[in-house]
C-alpha cells in the first residue's frame, strides 16, 4: 500500500464557530481504499498545522508507504526543523502520526493499542483531571460534569 492522498479539513461544532474556534483534522488516504484520521493541534483552530500539512509535509509522503511511519515521521520532522521544532510543526506531524496509527489499524484490523503492544489491564476507569471538556470550572466548584457533544462521526 502507498499514500495516495492527503486531505487537510475543520470541523465546526457550531454554526456560529470561526475559522480559529474549529477542530483541525488530517485524513491519510492509501491506494487501497483504506484512510486514517488524526486532529491536529487546537491552536487558532489549527490553521497554521494544517498549512504546514497541505503544502510542506503532504508533497513529501505522496507515494510513500504508511508502514513506514517512523522513519517518515522522524524525515519530516528533520527536514522541516526550520520551520520550529515546536508550536505548529508538531501539531502537523502529531495529527500525521494519529492518522498513519488509524490507518495501521483498519489496515490490520485491529485496535491501536494492540499494536502498540496491548492493554495493561481488561478495563480502565476514566477521570475528568484536567480536562473539562468545554466547561469552566466557577467558583469553588470541585467537579463538573462534561458536555455531551456530537461529533463529526469519525472512527
């Protein structure tokens, strides 16, 4: 299989949201049918990520094959460096790398964290910590609880 296509899009979760309020998404399409989706960074919705991925690193990996995610990601990063090893460029290359792991696992059809190497254990409980999925915390409060939002239906 080889990279056949790679697309750069936002995702609003609402009508009234600006270009810098909008999820940044990449979608990794390979000649046999198959595509993997990874977000990039949330930054100013993603813009300068996605610019990075639409006119530097996709050029770069047309033609290329997705198993070789490493060794793609890691010429990508040294080849761009200039561009900042931080801030933007790492956003582009950490939604290249969600997206070449999506498209491993419907390739294999298998979870991620089995090819990473498996689960520790059977069930695992979820805590909020310092993430409060689009609420604020007021006051003296001590929980919240979060939103429950439709997404764009991805895998």
């Amino acid at each position: 299989m080889k990279i056949r296509d790679i697309e750069v899009f936002q995702v609003s979760w609402a009508a009234e949201d600006r270009p810098e309020q909008r999820s940044a998404w990449v979608r990794i399409h390979g000649d046999d049918g198959f595509s993997g989706v990874g977000e990039a960074s949330p930054m100013q919705g993603g813009l300068a990520s996605l610019g990075i991925i639409e006119r530097n690193l996709a050029p770069a990996l047309i033609g290329e094959d997705p198993l070789d995610h490493t060794v793609l990601l890691d010429t990508l990063l040294h080849t761009f460096a200039k561009l900042g090893p931080e801030g933007a460029l790492t956003g582009a290359l950490a939604a290249l790398d969600i997206a070449l792991w999506d498209l491993k696992g419907k390739l294999f059809d298998q979870p991620i964290y089995k090819l990473i190497g498996g689960a520790w254990q059977g069930s695992h409980r979820s805590g909020l910590g310092l993430l409060h999925l689009g609420r604020r915390l007021r006051g003296d409060e001590q929980s919240c609880r979060p939103e429950r939002r439709k997404g764009p239906g991805l895998h």
